[in-house]
C-alpha cells in the first residue's frame, strides 16, 4: 500500500513530528511504503480559486512543492494527515496543501483510506472538533474512508507525549492499514 503522510508542523523535534514517526514506523513494518511531506518546510500558495486547474490546460498556475505531492497525492493508496491544532484547527500549513487538492480533484474521489492525527496543549478532546469536521466533510466528499484519528491532548512537548497512550496508538494505526 503506498502511503501519503502529510504533516503540518514546523517543530522538527515536536509532537506532530514524533506521532507521524510512529505511524510511520508501524506502517514501514506492516510493508507499506511511505512518503512523507512536511508542509511546513515547503513552499506551498494558498489557493486563489482561479479555476485555471479545471480549464482547457488543467494545472495550478503556482510552480510551487505542490508539484512534488501531487503525483504521490494521486497514486496513495491512504492519506495521512498529522497536524498540531492551532487556535481550534488544523495548521495554515497543512491546510493550504489540502486546498490546493483541489487541482487533483479529478483523480481523487473513492478509493483512498484516510488517518488524521492530532496533537494539542489543551487538555480537552474538544479542541479538536473544528479540525475533525474539516476531516469528516472532506473524507466525505471525496469518499475516502476514514481508517481512524488520534486525538492526543495535553501534549505540549515531545516528553509528554512520549508518556501517553497516542505514540502507541499511531503505531498501530499504522501497522493497521
């Protein structure tokens, strides 16, 4: 299976960083092949709806690192999405490269698995619903099933994180797929 992971956080070092890890490690051992794009370290425009991807030449008019996802964008088999909740959603890093999906809207209705991994300071699970739906209502439009969330709160550094459940967790959705 080949294996998008999307992640949308600057902290190399950080929460977002080390939950992609272990999903990544899981999903290496089950024999998935995986790519990795970190939205963060990459120069991605935000969409400006000029519809020039869905006319008679359809491209993005950017020449940006979209054009180093997108092939593996259409080819994965699941999409991974790793963000860090930033004032109740996911991050402007990773949510410009999910809007720049639309250019590929084409090749990408059914078919795809999807996985959204979470991480936040804030201790309550709530934090997360803005993100969540965003999740749930693009999974939903483009009829990818959603093969599972991790949700993992209180987690402000790579140490706390370390000793909670979600390192396992994301382990496991990895070997899952």
């Amino acid at each position: 299976m080949k294996v998008l992971i999307i992640t949308g956080s600057s902290h190399k070092n950080g929460t977002t960083a080390y939950l992609a890890e272990q999903f990544i490690k899981g999903a290496e051992e089950a024999g998935h092949e995986i790519f990795r794009f970190d939205s963060a370290d990459k120069e991605v425009h935000p969409c400006i709806a000029c519809e020039k991807c869905h006319g008679d030449t359809p491209e993005c008019v950017f020449k940006d690192d979209m054009q180093e996802l997108n092939p593996h964008l259409i080819e994965a088999d699941a999409v991974v999405l790793v963000s860090p909740i930033y004032y109740y959603g996911m991050s402007a890093q990773i949510k410009a490269v999910i809007d720049r999906f639309y250019a590929n809207d084409a090749f990408l209705h059914g078919g795809k698995k999807a996985v959204l991994m979470v991480t936040m300071a804030d201790t309550s699970t709530e934090t997360a619903n803005g993100a969540a739906a965003s999740f749930r209502g693009m999974t939903k439009y483009l009829e990818w099933e959603i093969a599972g969330t991790v949700i993992a709160v209180n987690c402000m550094t790579q140490d706390m994180i370390r000793n909670t459940v979600y390192p396992k967790q994301a382990y496991e959705l990895g070997r899952s797929l």
